[in-house]
C-alpha cells in the first residue's frame, strides 16, 4: 500500500480497460471499445502525469477490476471506486487520501496521454503557497482535466457531469465555499477522433496511444 502520510498524491481515475467507455471516441472510430487504447491512454496518462518521487494511486471502477489493472500497473496502488455519478466519486477518492494523510491531492482523469508532469507540480506548488486553493486545469471543451486540494472541497455536487459548464460551475461552487481558485493553462483530453490525432501528432507523441494509432488503418 502507497504511504501516503504527509506527501503529495496524485490519483488517476480510471474506467477498467475491460469496461468500456469514451464512447463519442469508439463512434468516430467505427469501431467498440478497444481496451489496447483504453490501456495505452491510461498508461500514458500515467507515465506523464505522475513527477519522479511522487506517490500514485489509481482509483478504478467498476471496484471489481481492481486485480485487472493491478496486472498493468504493479508499482502503484490501485483501489476500488465509490459508488454514485462522478462528482461523488471524486470526492470519495480525495477524501479517502486526505483522511489517509495526504498532504494535497491532485486528481485526474485516464485520458490524458500527453499530460506531463508540469501542470501536477504547479498544482502542487500553488497548494503549498496557499493550502485554502482549489487547483483546476480547465479543460478546452468547459470541464477541467484536475482537481487538487488540500481538504476536500465542496465543489462536486449540482454539477451538469458532461456539459460546457462543468469549470464554470466548479469555480462558482469553489468561491462560495471559501477557497480561492488557481487556474493552471488549458488542455485537451481525448473524447474524440481528433483529439486522438492531435495527440499522436504531436513532436514527442505518447509512445503507446501513438503505436495504436499507426496500427490502426481507420485512423490515417
């Protein structure tokens, strides 16, 4: 089990590879889920998003394909998802840390295969210049690719999961429940077949979204 007393954590959300998802991504494809790219995004997610000596958990639903993606992931701890729709689900992860020890926890999502470690340590640092912030990284399509604070925030609830609103209404939440709110540079997950293009065009491309993507002759 990841010590998690006093430090830094971040924790990666994920869907089970086996499970599914990213459904809008699968429909531009012409194709159902593929749990190779599923794996390569998390994997990547993972490979970028977690800074060198920093603790890493990944938080999974369905809670029964934990043994799943601790196959694919053995150096980090891998727990099980609370129930509820994704807001409770974020905050029952943060929670679970904090209340474990965590100094600050950064959470993001599994689509993320061009993150670095950049925006997670700028998160980090902000919250060790001001514990009362909330850190978000806005997302381009209104949502935003991290969360992370140093007590869990009441921010997730009355949230429209899914919509252009989902910032807006985080920073409003964020503000009148007293914390002041940190805004790292905007990003882009992978929802689409464009956001895969983009990704795996880039200079230096995530190595394993990058090889599904030239393995896969729909996608040229």
């Amino acid at each position: 089990m990841v010590d998690a007393a006093d430090a830094p954590v971040v924790a990666v959300l994920t869907r089970a590879p086996s499970a599914g998802g990213k459904s809008r991504l699968f429909a531009g494809l012409g194709r159902p889920p593929d749990p190779r790219l599923l794996e390569a995004l998390l994997l990547d997610t993972i490979d970028g998003a977690v800074p060198p000596g920093v603790r890493c958990v990944i938080a999974v639903t369905p809670g029964s394909a934990c043994d799943e993606v601790r196959d694919l992931i053995s150096e980090s701890e891998v727990i099980p998802q609370a129930e509820g729709d994704l807001g409770e689900r974020m905050r029952a992860a943060m929670a679970h840390l904090l209340e474990r020890g965590a100094r600050t926890v950064a959470l993001v999502g599994s689509d993320l295969p061009h993150i670095t470690a950049a925006p997670v340590m700028a998160a980090f640092d902000a919250l060790d210049d001001d514990p009362d912030a909330l850190v978000l990284g806005p997302a381009t399509d209104g949502g935003y690719y991290l969360v992370a604070a140093t007590r869990v925030p009441d921010i997730f609830s009355g949230i429209e999961w899914g919509s252009p609103h989902v910032l807006e209404q985080t920073r409003h939440a964020a503000v009148t429940h007293g914390f002041r709110v940190r805004l790292l540079p905007e990003m882009s997950d992978v929802d689409t077949v464009g956001d895969l293009r983009r990704v795996s065009a880039l200079a230096e491309p995530p190595l394993r979204t990058a090889a599904w993507v030239r393995n896969f002759s729909g996608l040229t």
